[in-house]
C-alpha cells in the first residue's frame, strides 16, 4: 500500500514529498518522529480500526435534531437527559425507516455502534434500533411554560408595540465576538448609516445565558437614547437555544418598555421570546433589514414624492395661465363696455315694464272710482231732490216721512233742489 503524502513541508529530495509505501512507515505510533511521521489518513484509518472493535451498546437521550430528508438515511443529535453532553448519530435503511416517526424532544433509547468517517476523522454513532420512551422532558417544560404564560397574557397582539420606523440608537444583545453582531451592525450600516448602537454582551448559551441576557435587556431598556433592541443569536441546536425559552428571560422580554426585536436561530428555530417579543426575525440579518428602512429606497420615495409635488404645480399654474389667458382674450376685457350693456338693456326693460304696469293700475283704480262715484250720486238723496222730490223735517231737523207724525200748526223745513222753504202745517191727511 502507498501513502501519500506530499505536503510539501520537507526540503528538496526528502521522503516527504513523495508517496510512502507502508514498509517505509513507522509500525506504531510511538516509532514516529518529525522526520517520518504518519500521514493523517493512517492516523485515521487507525482510529477507524479502534474503533470498530469497540462494542455496540444501548444509549438513552432527548432528540434535539432530526434530519430525515434524504430517502433511506436519518441523521440525529441526541441530548443526555441530565447533562449538556449531545453525541451525533446517523442510520439507514430500515433504522431510517423507523426513526421517520419521531421527532425533537421525544426522548428514546437507541442501539448502535461507534463509528468513525476516516475522510474528516469524524466519530459518531451508527445506530440499528431506536425506542421511545416518553416526551422530552425539557420539551415538555418549556411547553408547560408556554401555555402559562400565555394564559397570563404575555403573548397578546395587545402588549406589543410598533417598532420604530427611523431609530436613531438601536441596542443588541448578543454573545461577546459573535457573528451575529457583525451582520447586524454591517446590514444596517448599509441600509441606514446615520444610526448608532449600544451593544451588552452575555452568554447565548449555557447556564448563565437567562441571567445575563435579561440584565441585559433590562439595561438596555433603561437607556433614553435607545430606540429598539435587538436579541440576536445564530443557529444552533435546540440544547443551544433553551437559555431563550427561560421563564426569566421571556418575562424580560414581555416587561420591557422599549420595542424588542428576537433574532434567534435560524428560519426553522422557534423560541418563547418569540412570541414574547415585539417582533420575531428570522436571523440577526433578517433582524437588520427589518429595523431600519432601506436608504435608497427611502431616497427614491423622496424623489418620487418630489417629482409628484412638482408635477402637480407644473399642472397648477398651467391650469391657472390658461384661465388667466382665457380672461384675457374675453370680450369682457376686450371691450368693457359690453360688461354693462346688457345690463343697461335689462333696466331699461324693467323700467319700461314698470311704466306699463303702473299705467294699467292707475287707469284700473280711476275707472274703478269713477265707478263708485256713479253709483254714490245715483244713491245721494241729491239725486232724488233733483228730480223733483222734498225732504220734509220736523223743527227739531227729523225727516217726517209718516203725516201722523205731523200736527197742524207743527214749523216744518222743506229741502228741495235747491234751497229750502219753512212753512207750517194747516191740516194732516191719514
């Protein structure tokens, strides 16, 4: 058998630029020395060989992950009920078959074997059978805790606050020279430039994660100056997440004051500060771009909105020069005078209605006194003392139209048409 392996770390001539047969190899590894060492692919196939006489045992754990997408393979990381100690498993075939029916937090018993991948000297187990035994236990607390807390109300649509549209000092909490720093600051650097930012560290996992990340936030939220806060983590396994779902944790979250941004994981990773947050990214990234506005886009906006104002003054005073023009060329303007002719011709013809009119009333009403002035003198008692009658009274100037009334000797007055006679009675008639 040959070994290559040509590094090129030895000097011109050595053994170690060319492939070794086997006789050329130390046979163990204490016979090795910088001037003929193992190549790593022996070191490994070594470590293969240990440990494939090693015996095949029942293990027992939570399922943290599972990865069943590709047909006839599973691939698994199982948890240590008690510690956080995880080993990574894989199976096929009618092992892959069975495992399609769990899922994360189902805590099982598995049986297998160690095995090495001797390209990346890789060691997992390779497992054949695997048994449930029950719910995860910190799936289900974390599930309990979900359901309490959600009938406390911390999860309502209703305590949650709108992020601000253009904060000025945005707050992140995150691990101490974590990536998921660098995205955001970067991403927001290059949507909205103008901002700055108060960064607390802590730990994102392990058992000082809750602690630490609520005096963070709780820090933050003091601060005036700061406009939002981000919680931001990159991905991991379940077991690295749990520190997110801590009741203390999501009770900071739902407490605090200042809109609140949750960035943990991945896409597919769900936390209980997710739904106590304000708002839910899917990855610190994805957290950037949502806390800010686009700088061009906001500068098209503008410009769009500049260019709309424009065109609409542009049609503005073109709308009133036309008007303007149109007064202009008027005859109105042209010819003043024919602003007041037809007015002119509409007095003039009311006047002349007005003539007509009183007219027709004063004949009406002279032709209607005339009128009455006839019938009065036909009816005047001077009408009838001018055909020939007499009005006879009595000396105290009472009409005597009854000769009983009368008494011979009596003074009467006689009017007639014109004058009047005083004579006295010499005999009555009845």
């Amino acid at each position: 058998m040959v070994w290559n392996n040509n590094n090129g770390s030895g000097g011109a001539g050595s053994p170690l630029d060319r492939p070794r047969t086997v006789d050329e190899l130390p046979r163990f590894a204490r016979d090795t020395t910088p001037e003929n060492p193992w190549p790593v692919s022996l070191l490994s196939q070594h470590f293969h060989d240990a440990v494939e006489r090693w015996p095949a045992a029942w293990i027992e754990g939570q399922i943290i992950e599972i990865n069943a997408r590709r047909t006839g393979t599973v691939y698994l990381t199982l948890r240590d009920s008690f510690q956080e100690v995880s080993i990574s498993a894989l199976g096929f075939g009618a092992f892959a078959q069975k495992a399609r029916a769990f899922q994360q937090g189902d805590r099982v018993v598995m049986h297998g074997q160690a095995d090495l991948w001797v390209k990346s000297t890789r060691l997992s187990f390779r497992a054949d059978d695997i048994r449930r035994i029950g719910s995860g236990g910190i799936k289900e607390q974390i599930d309990e805790l979900r359901k309490k807390l959600k009938g406390e109300g911390l999860f309502d649509e209703s305590n949650k606050v709108p992020i601000p549209e253009f904060p000025t000092t945005i707050g992140i909490v995150c691990g101490p020279g974590a990536r998921a720093e660098g995205d955001i600051i970067t991403n927001v650097n290059l949507r909205w430039p103008i901002v700055h930012f108060a960064v607390k560290y802590a730990h994102v996992q392990g058992p000082q994660c809750p602690a630490e990340v609520v005096q963070a936030i709780q820090e933050l939220d003091a601060d005036p100056a700061v406009d939002v806060i981000i919680v931001a983590r990159g991905g991991g396994s379940f077991e690295d997440l749990i520190g997110f779902s801590d009741e203390r944790v999501v009770r900071a979250t739902a407490a605090c004051v200042t809109p609140i941004i949750s960035a943990v994981g991945h896409e597919d990773d769900w936390t209980l500060i997710d739904l106590a947050s304000d708002m839910r990214a899917s990855t610190p990234t994805d957290a950037a771009k949502r806390v800010v506005p686009d700088v061009r886009e906001q500068q098209q906006l503008v410009a769009s909105a500049i260019g709309t104002m424009s065109m609409r003054m542009r049609a503005m005073v073109d709308n009133e020069s036309r008007l303007i023009e149109g007064y202009v060329n008027r005859p109105s303007l042209t010819h003043p005078q024919t602003m007041v002719e037809s007015h002119e011709r509409d007095i003039a013809d009311a006047v002349r209605a007005m003539r007509i009119g009183l007219t027709r009333i004063v004949d009406d009403a002279q032709m209607h006194v005339e009128k009455l002035k006839a019938t009065l003198t036909a009816l005047s008692p001077q009408s009838t003392l001018d055909r020939g009658y007499a009005v006879l009274q009595n000396a105290s100037g009472h009409v005597v139209d009854d000769a009983g009334d009368v008494h011979v000797g009596d003074e009467l007055t006689i009017t007639l048409r014109h004058g009047t006679v005083v004579a006295q009675a010499q005999a009555t008639h009845v």
